[in-house]
C-alpha cells in the first residue's frame, strides 16, 4: 500500500489508476489472508530510478 501511495503522489499514477491498484491489492490481501503490520510499512525504503 505505501508504494501505491508513493506512486500516486509522486505523479506517476493517476487517481483512477491508484483506487484500481488498491482494490487489487485488498482483493489479494482478503484471498490470501494477508497481513501487514504497522511496523513492516515503516520499514519500506523506496528508491526509483529512471
């Protein structure tokens, strides 16, 4: 969810194009049972290189 966040305030994704990825994201997060606690988002480093 942070790099969907990322991306979307960085510009390179648009509105409609950050909700699609989010409802993917939850979508397989639900399926699988996936759970990401507080600790491990704190934990993401982004490096984007062009």
């Amino acid at each position: 969810m942070f790099c969907r966040s990322y991306l979307y305030v960085a510009g390179i994704l648009t509105n409609a194009e950050e909700e699609k990825v989010l409802s993917r994201i939850k979508k397989y997060q639900d399926q699988h049972q996936i759970v990401i606690t507080e600790e491990q988002l704190d934990s993401v480093e982004v490096i984007y290189k062009d």
